[in-house]
C-alpha cells in the first residue's frame, strides 16, 4: 500500500466532527442575510455547521485525490474550508461567502464543503480529518493555532491534498500561507493612534481572540509602535474574542469602573465600541478599528469622531481558492507565505476621507468588511459575493 492511500485510509477512520450552534447575530444582520437569501445557507450553518456548495479549479491542472474531467477537457477539483470560530461575527461570514463566489468564478471547481464552528484546536483538528476522509483535493483553513493543527496538515499533505491556511499562518511544511500582513495591520493602525493622541496618555487596548497566530501578529505590531512611542501608557487590555457584543460589554465596564483613556484600539470591532461611548455619554477619543461597513460610515458622518479604519479584506477566503488553485495546476508561488499589504484611511485627512467615501456602503451589516475583492486574487463581481452562492447551490 503507498503512503499516500495509507494515509488517506487513516484519515478515512475518523469520526466526523460533532457540530454545535451559533451565538445569536444582530438582528439587522439576520434581516440583511434574508433579503440575501441566505438565512437557509446561514441556518444550515447553525445546525449542521457544514455548507456544502460548489468549488473550482484551474484548467487542463492534474490534481491528486478527487480530481474530475470537467466541460471542454478542464479539471474540475474540490475543497474543504474549515473555519474554527467566528460563528455569527460579519468578518468570517464574509470570508466564507468569498470562497464560494470565487469557486463559482473560476468555473473549475465542482464542490465545496465548508465546516464552519466555534471550536478549539482539537476540534479543528478532527474538522481537517473530516474533510480529507472526503477525499477533496484542496483544503483551506483559518487556522486556530500556528503549531497546532501541524499533523492533521501533516496527513492531508501526505494524502496530496493542498493545504492553504487564510488570515494567519501555520508552520506546518508543506502548507501554504495567504493573509493580511497582520503585523503591519496593528503598527499603521497604532501609529495613528498614538500620533492622535498627540504622543501621550493612557489607551484601551481591545485584542481578538487570545492564542490566534493573527492575533499574536497583531501584538507584535501594536507593542511596535508601543515601543516607539514612550508616552503612551495601556489603561487596560481587553481580550473581545472578536465578538461585539463581549467588546460592548468589556468597554462599558471600564468606563463604569472610572478608568481614564485617551484613545483606543480596536481589533475589529469598532462601530459598537463608537455607539457605546455615544450611548455613555462618554467624550469621544481618538479610535482605530477595521474598514467594517458600520465604522466607516461612522467615521464620515459621526460629528467629532475621530477615527482611523484599517483594511483587512474578508476577502482572503476567495484569495484562498485562487491559491489552490494555482498551486494545484502547477503555479506555486515563490514562498509559501504570501501577504496582502494594508491601507489606512484616516478621517483626519483628504486622502483617507476620499478612501472611506470610496468604500462606504450602508447597505451591508455593520461588521461586514468593505475589502470585498483584493485585486489580482478575486474576480468575482459584489453582487455574486453577495449573493453567497458556490457553483450548483441554488
């Protein structure tokens, strides 16, 4: 028996992953989706944790496991999309619906199965397994940890599966990694803020979910420009989980408890944390967060706000299936880590006021990004990512 089919019979072995629900979204969110048509997608989500929909390739590539002939001689290939947490957050939604529209695009994949939960890394872990019991041939992940998803990355890569981990990176050899420059995210970000608050005071520092390799990322930038500026002092370190309601909760019990701030910065989450110093009566300071549709416009329509939106596009998991599929037919990249460079725009000046108006759409739900495609990586129109279709869904 070679070992690639014994690795593939091992992973075959594995009992399928246990699913659970979702938290609770807003309810304008829900609204959004079902005008969208997606609430049958998003509530299959929340039960079954698996969307299956439909995924492409590169022509003419000669894939490994489940590789099929499709329209015209092309190949036709399949992937797994598994996401560990993040259930109900408009920033991991998005994601998603980026990978389906982008299979759909390429016209060479025939399926795509996500499983999308709020789990650790042992249960990402039997996730993977599910997907190579499937015998896809591409997996993309977000991963929970950089080291520990390592030996099912490990039998995936040993089956001839590609492995592409999306918005922070794994160390595992073999895989390939496709993010946001999440370092870069939080210095720009921080810089700003620091230079707002005119060099000196205390900040609020809101981070993402503790252990995450992007949230680790984002330290290393933040202490960065923390180390930079001898001035600035931490008044409290918040960790949100990435979720808006534990932020909102976490900002009105700092300012309940009477700690003194004079700025904040916000890992993505940030119209909540402006609507909570609104509802406090709370002085605005000066705040960074994310390019989320909610921030945005409130940062240009908000009277003395003062605020800076950092770009990371959602829009990696679409980037994530082009990397497949080039991988797949032949065309790796250079390195195996591949990084989007941010923007900031700024509110404070012309050039960052023209990017926001730009991007402004108050049609979307507040935590939906605004990076809806990343240029020379997604193809797919808005309409189609919204529509959050894969190829055969109907």
């Amino acid at each position: 028996m070679t070992e690639r089919r014994a690795a593939r019979n091992r992973a075959m072995m594995v009992r399928p992953a246990t699913h659970v629900g979702h938290r609770g979204r807003r309810k304008e969110e829900w609204q959004f989706m079902k005008r969208l048509k997606m609430a049958r997608g998003l509530a299959a989500v929340a039960a079954m944790a698996i969307i299956a929909g439909a995924c492409s390739a590169t022509p003419g590539s000669s894939g490994s496991a489940g590789g099929a002939g499709g329209a015209g001689g092309a190949t036709k290939y399949t992937i797994g999309f598994s996401n560990a947490g993040g259930v109900g957050n408009g920033w991991r939604e998005a994601m998603l619906c980026s990978a389906k529209a982008q299979a759909v695009k390429s016209g060479n994949v025939s399926k795509v199965t996500i499983i999308h939960r709020d789990t650790d890394a042992p249960g990402q872990l039997s996730d993977i397994r599910t997907l190579i019991a499937q015998n896809v041939n591409a997996i993309i992940i977000n991963p929970s940890g950089p080291d520990a998803l390592n030996p099912a990355i490990a039998e995936a890569t040993a089956a001839g599966i590609t492995v592409i981990a999306v918005d922070a990176s794994v160390t595992a050899p073999g895989a390939y990694n496709l993010s946001n420059d999440q370092e870069q995210y939080a210095y720009l970000g921080a810089s700003w803020l620091f230079k707002a608050m005119g060099g000196k005071g205390a900040v609020v520092y809101m981070r993402g979910i503790a252990g995450h390799p992007a949230d680790t990322d984002r330290d290393k930038g933040f202490q960065r420009a923390l180390a930079e500026n001898k001035g600035i002092t931490i008044a409290n370190t918040a960790v949100t989980k990435w979720d808006p309601v534990t932020a909102t909760r976490q900002i009105n019990d700092i300012m309940s408890a009477g700690t003194k701030f004079d700025g904040i910065w916000t890992s993505g989450v940030d119209s909540n944390i402006v609507d909570a110093l609104k509802g406090a009566n709370h002085a605005y300071v000066p705040i960074v967060g994310a390019d989320n549709a909610g921030f945005v416009t409130q940062l240009l329509n908000e009277p003395g706000l003062k605020g800076a939106a950092v770009t990371n596009p959602a829009s990696i998991g679409g980037a994530g299936v082009t990397l497949a599929l080039q991988v797949l037919s032949g065309k790796k990249p250079a390195s195996n880590t591949v990084h989007v460079t941010p923007e900031l725009w700024s509110n404070e000046d012309d050039a960052g006021k023209a990017k926001l108006k730009a991007a402004a759409d108050a049609t979307l739900p507040p935590t939906w990004p605004l990076g809806l495609t990343i240029q020379d990586w997604t193809t797919y129109s808005k309409p189609e990512l919204i529509a959050c279709k894969g190829p055969g869904d109907a």
